[in-house]
C-alpha cells in the first residue's frame, strides 16, 4: 500500500501542478492585455469565429474523451502484477488531468489570435470543472487497486 500511496501523491502533486497552470494563463492572458492594450489579437484576417465554434466543441467534447481515453488505460490486461497495476493507476491520472488541461489551452488561443478574453475565461473555468471532477482519489485507487490485487493474487495461484 505504501507504494500506491506514494503513486498516488505524485499524481496528485502533478494534478495540482496543471491547476497552477491555469492561474499562469490567467496572468499572462492579463499581462498581454494591459501591456499591449487594447488588445484585439494577433491575427486579424483569419476565421477565428469558425475557429471558436471548432475548439468550443471540442472542448465540450473533451469530457467525453476524457473518460473514454481513462477507460482504455484502466483497461486490465491478464498478467498484471502490482507494480503494473500502480503504474497504471499513476499514468491514467497524469494523461487525465493533462487531459482536462486542454480547454483552457484553446482559450488561450483564442485570446493570442483574436482578443477574445471571455472566452479564454469561459474556457479556462471549463478546465477548471473538469480539473475539479477528474481530481484522483485515494479512495478509488485503493478500491481499483485492491480488487485488481485480488483478481492477480488468484491468477497466481
């Protein structure tokens, strides 16, 4: 158990890392702004509304990924031992909140290339949600784990 505790921590340092991110975003999405203000972007003859409508959909559509993408990786495979089982646990959490993380990069996208500060805000706080939801839980990794423990202490056997 000490093992999957410490797994645990870690992904949960790296989790609470990608949130710190988004405060990142926030103060140079802020920075741009006031020091080069008005700020309408950078780019001012390309299609940023369909540009808009694309990453708005697929960050609505990136809930979706997520827990599908989580799906596959928690995928148990025949001959699994502990040690995969933890390594397992560790990596669907990191590529999970990454995952989360993407919203709030197309907001700031979109604020680089077409000034477009509400969005990046609208964006950054559906990161924010799925950050929130996605959060690993030791609770659900010792269950996941000890069952999984179980299933190949009897494969052994």
């Amino acid at each position: 158990m000490d093992d999957l505790r410490k797994a645990y921590q870690t992904s949960v340092i790296i989790h609470n890392a990608i949130v710190a991110s988004l405060f990142i975003y926030i103060i140079l999405a802020e920075l741009i702004r006031r020091q080069l203000a008005p700020f309408e972007g950078l780019v001012s003859d390309f299609d940023v509304p369909l540009l808009r409508y694309v990453l708005f959909a697929w960050a609505v559509f990136q809930f979706i990924l997520i827990r599908k993408i989580r799906g596959v990786l928690l995928k148990k495979a025949s001959l699994e031992n502990r040690e995969d089982i933890i390594i397992k646990l560790s990596r669907a959490s990191i590529i999970t909140s990454a995952l989360a993380e993407v919203p709030a990069i197309f907001g700031f996208i979109l604020f680089i290339l077409g000034g477009l500060r509400n969005d990046f805000y609208v964006l950054l706080a559906l990161s924010s949600v799925y950050l929130i939801v996605f959060f690993p839980k030791f609770q659900n990794w010792e269950k996941w784990a000890r069952k999984d423990w179980q299933d190949a202490d009897r494969r052994m056997l």
